[in-house]
C-alpha cells in the first residue's frame, strides 16, 4: 500500500489535496493541476514520490501539447524548454532520474529529431 504523505503546513496539505482532487477529476492537461504542480515545486520540499509524479505529468502534458501545437515556432520554443528541463533532470538524484528515465527516453530522440527539423528549415528559409 502506498505511504500516505503527511505535512505540518496546512497551505501546502490543502494544495496537494486539490490537486489529488483535480487528477481524479479533469483532464490532465487542465491548467489548473498545472498552476499546482508549478507551486508545490517552488513552495515546497516534496517526497521523491510526489516529485516524480509531478514530473512525469509534467512530461506527459508537455508531449501532448507538442503534438497539437500547429505553429512552429511554438514548437521550438516548447523544444527549448524541454531542454532546459532535462538539464534540471540529468542533475538530478540518481533515484529521481531512474524514475523519471522512461519518460525522458522518448523526449530525447524527440529532441534530438526535431530540433535538427527546425535548423533545417531556419537554414532552408534563409
């Protein structure tokens, strides 16, 4: 069973208990959950449980929205993004980044493929 988490501060028991709500609740990809998840990153020091819960939705969202996104620019600016992140990842807790691993995999090669994409059509269009 998992290990109920517990805080003493009441702002940040009552932000996860939203978001516990909200995942049940709405789509994934509601910005709501997001604007908690953003919160709960800064404000507080989270369990590795919950931090790679919030990261991997995090992933997930940012694969989603990629897909959609239509204007290319958006697309590298979301690219750019996801590479400052995973900067953050590869500093990581080995425990974090073993967790996190099957996630990162699929964005790396999509990285990697879409950003050489996106210089070649800057290099195309000059």
């Amino acid at each position: 069973m998992a290990e109920e988490i517990r805080f003493e501060d009441d702002e940040v028991a009552h932000v996860i208990k939203l978001r516990v709500e909200l995942m049940r609740t709405v789509p994934i990809t509601d910005h709501r959950i997001t604007q908690l998840d953003c919160w709960l990153l800064v404000n507080t020091r989270l369990p590795t449980q919950l931090l790679v819960s919030i990261y991997s939705r995090v992933l997930w969202v940012s694969a989603v929205e990629y897909e959609i996104e239509k204007d290319r620019e958006a697309k590298h600016f979301r690219l750019q993004a996801l590479k400052r992140w995973h900067e953050e990842y590869r500093a990581a807790p080995e425990i974090i980044k073993e967790l996190l691993a099957p996630f990162w995999l699929t964005w790396a090669d999509v990285l990697n493929t879409e950003e050489k994409k996106y210089e070649e059509e800057m290099n195309g269009a000059a």
